[in-house]
C-alpha cells in the first residue's frame, strides 16, 4: 500500500512536468540515490540475521545507529559537492541538493528497520512508511497543481522523507528500545567484517538500479530519460509482491536455518514457488498489456515507453527469480557470492549503457537492465548449487517452473487472442488474473495428484 501512493504520484509527476521535465527529476534524484550506497556497507541485511538469530546482539545498535548517522552526514556533503561537477543546470543542481536530505533520512531509517525485521515487528516499517508516502501524496499533489517544477516536488520527498524518518524514530523509541548512541570502534569493526560483501553488493546494486538514468542524462537523452522513468515506474511496481514476500519471510528463513535443513528447505520452496508464481503473472501480463498500460497511466507522449516497458518485464523474471537464491545466500553467510553476482551484473549494466545508449537510447539501456539481472541470476544460480545445503531446483519447483510458463503462455494468449484486448484495461487486468491464477493453480493441483512425492519438501538428499 505505501509504494502505490508514491507510484501514482511519480505517474501524475510525469504526466504534469511532462517529459523533459520528468527526466531532468528523474536525472536528479537517480545521482542522490547513487550515494545512498556508501552509507549502507550492507548492515542492514546483516543487522536482521544477527539480531534475529540472537537477541542478545540488540546491544551492539547504539553504536551500528551513530555508525549509520555518520556515514549519511558525510555522504550528504560528498553529494552536494559531487552536484557541481555532474551538471551546470542550475535547477537540476538544486533539486540534487534537496533530494539529498530525503536520502539521507532513508539511509539512516533503513537500520530502523532491520531492527523491526529481527523482532518480525514488519508492521511498524508498513505505519512509517504509510504515513510518509501519504504524505508525499498529498502534499505533491498539492505543489503540482499550484506550482509545478522539479524543485516543488523534490522537497516534497524532502519533507516526506523527514516525516517517515520521525515516525520510525518514535515507533523505535516507544515500542522496541530507547534511542541510543554510543562511540564503539570495535563493534563498528565486527559488524563491517560481516557486511562488507553485501554493502559492496549493494555498490554494485545501486549502480544496477540508478546508473541507466544517469547515464541517458550523461549522453544528454533528458526526454528519453522522462520516457525511461515512466516505463520503470511500473516496472517497479510489479516487484511489491515480491518486497513483502521477502521481507517477512527473510528472518523466518534465518530461524528455520538454525533449527534444521528440512525446515529451511521448506521455507526456501516457499519463497521461490511464490516468485515464481509472481514472476510469470507479471511477465504475461505486462507483454501483452505494455501498450494499454502506458496509455492509460500516462498520454500518448509516453508511446516510446511501451517497448522499453516489455524488456523490463522480460527482466523482472529474473529479478525474482534471484531474490530467493539472495537471502538463501545471505542466510548462510556467502554474502561474498552475492557481491561477486551483483558486481558481474553492474560491470554488464554498465558496459552495455556505454555501448548501445547512443544508437538504441532508453531501449538499448532497458536491454542493458535485462542482461544485469540475467547475469546476476546465473552467477547466484551457481553460488547456490556449489555452497547451500539444500536442493536448490527440486521436482515441486520445476513443476512450478513449467506451471508457470503454461499459466502464462494461457493468459497472453486469452488477452491477445481470443477477442479481449480492445476493453478496459482495468478489467483486462482483473480478467488476466482469473486465468492466470486458475491455470496455476489447475496445473499445481494436477501435478500434485500425479507426482505427490514432488512437494514432501525435504534436504539435498531426497
């Protein structure tokens, strides 16, 4: 529910400032997010494990919290410095400046939340981040409409960004612990140790997630790069199945790991059946739909966003087709192969913007998203078979694999085929869903009764 209320005000965004304006936003807020990744060091993820695998580790946040404080006011200077060598706009500049303080509170939130993670509290970040995106709602709708500019809405972030930050910093002081801090070297030292592959991992993530709209920037495709963002938007939003399948079974997975290998086997097939299930689902959808989808959140200035839309679907399969093969990772503490897959992913990302950006523009870097999350996939994909303990592709996830695919081939050709696609796109999206979902769940529960020993989840050796 949070990210629907900024995904409709990003859609709205782009549909006033229009464009060339969007893009020039979109410039901005893409090199202040960029610097989001020298505060992570990736503590969060690791703060979730250990304080989830023991409680006794929740004294050592006072220091990890002043740790995450100091690494965000650096950053902060380190940006706003950084703005007068990437561009001599003067409002884009600006807008840089801004947008750096709601980053700012996001890096230092996110500890907050690992913390919420470990105590399986998931509901106080959905409060926080509820509040803070209405927020955002309202009062950017409000500048939009009175004085649209891209400076208007980047302190609209601003200040939602200080309203989520305050709101987790109470719910963190009234409900979990006190807020504390405390000057502890050594901690600071154990914990880096631990999280230094997944905040190099997360480097190279950020550089996956932000490096296309600074790049079309770079090359001066400020209209292609409002066009991208538009198409990305959505694209982004088809993951949030995905986000809260993650994030509450992530501490389950790390409890389960300790308890036995059956139990994480299970909890491992869950989590993958599911982004699976979400995987295909989106990918039909979103193939066969692209064109009615843009036009109906956008206007037909955005056109050049439907292909650019397809290829990042195409890409969201394997964005979720990773997320599992992550966290497993994460789970048994080869955060390095993580790092190693990500990086692979960011140098690929990175390579292929250089190259097809000024010949196939936002199509050539949508491809160049593609070939990051493919590459990430194959090098998590062999991490996982070398180094987990556990069947990484069993029977039940191979039949939910072709379920999946036959699911999906069903419904894109229900929504191209069969007479459909000139209604609603509302109702196309409602209708594609009855098909897919029934298809699924037909084939799951066939496979089932023909292949019962397939989903008795069990360890390697079964």
């Amino acid at each position: 529910m949070p990210r629907i209320f900024k995904f409709f005000l990003v859609v709205f965004t782009a549909r006033i400032l229009g464009a060339d304006d969007y893009g020039k936003f979109s410039f901005a807020l893409a090199f202040a997010i960029f610097f989001l990744m020298f505060t992570d060091l990736g503590l969060p993820s690791i703060v979730t494990r250990e304080f989830s695998k023991d409680r006794a580790q929740e004294r050592h946040f006072p220091a990890i919290f002043a740790l995450k404080i100091a690494l965000a006011l650096l950053t902060l200077l380190v940006t706003i410095a950084g703005s007068f060598l990437i561009t001599q706009d003067p409002s884009v500049r600006l807008a840089i400046w801004i947008l750096s303080f709601y980053v700012l509170s996001q890096s230092i939130r996110a500890v907050i939340y690992s913390y919420f993670h470990a105590r399986q509290r998931m509901e106080y970040e959905t409060l926080t981040r509820l509040f803070e995106n209405l927020v955002l709602f309202c009062v950017g709708f409000f500048i939009l409409f009175v004085v649209p500019s891209i400076q208007g809405i980047s302190l609209t972030y601003a200040i939602a960004g200080l309203v989520g930050f305050i709101s987790a910093l109470i719910l963190m002081h009234w409900r979990i612990a006190p807020i504390a801090f405390s000057f502890a070297p050594k901690t600071w030292r154990y914990f880096i140790s631990l999280s230094w592959p997944l905040g190099l991992a997360g480097l190279a993530g950020t550089v996956i997630a932000q490096i296309d709209s600074l790049a079309l920037g770079f090359f001066g495709q400020i209209t292609q790069n409002g066009w991208y963002n538009a198409a990305y938007a959505i694209f982004g939003m088809t993951f949030l199945p995905g986000v809260i399948v993650l994030a509450g079974l992530f501490p389950v997975m790390n409890k389960a790991f300790n308890m036995s290998l059956e139990k994480f086997q299970k909890i491992y097939n869950l989590q993958m059946e599911l982004m699976i299930f979400f995987a295909f689902g989106f990918f039909a959808g979103g193939l066969a739909l692209a064109s009615q989808v843009i036009d109906f959140f956008y206007d037909p200035s955005y056109a050049p966003a439907i292909l650019a839309l397809q290829i990042l679907i195409l890409a969201n399969v394997f964005v979720f087709l990773s997320e599992p093969l992550n966290q497993a990772l994460i789970v048994v503490n080869m955060q390095k192969k993580v790092f190693v897959a990500v990086f692979a992913g960011a140098a690929v990302n990175v390579l292929l913007d250089i190259v097809l950006i000024p010949q196939w523009s936002l199509y050539g870097t949508a491809f160049a998203t593609f070939a990051a999350y493919v590459t990430i996939t194959a090098f998590l994909l062999r991490g996982a078979i070398l180094h987990l303990p556990i069947t990484i592709l069993g029977t039940s996830l191979r039949f939910a694999l072709l379920g999946g695919a036959v699911a999906a081939a069903a419904t894109y050709v229900f929504l191209n085929y069969l007479g459909v696609k000139d209604l609603h796109v509302l109702f196309l999206v409602a209708a594609g869903g009855v098909v897919y979902l029934s298809t699924f769940l037909a084939f799951r529960f066939l496979a089932s009764k023909v292949f019962p020993n397939a989903y008795r989840y069990a360890t390697k050796d079964v």
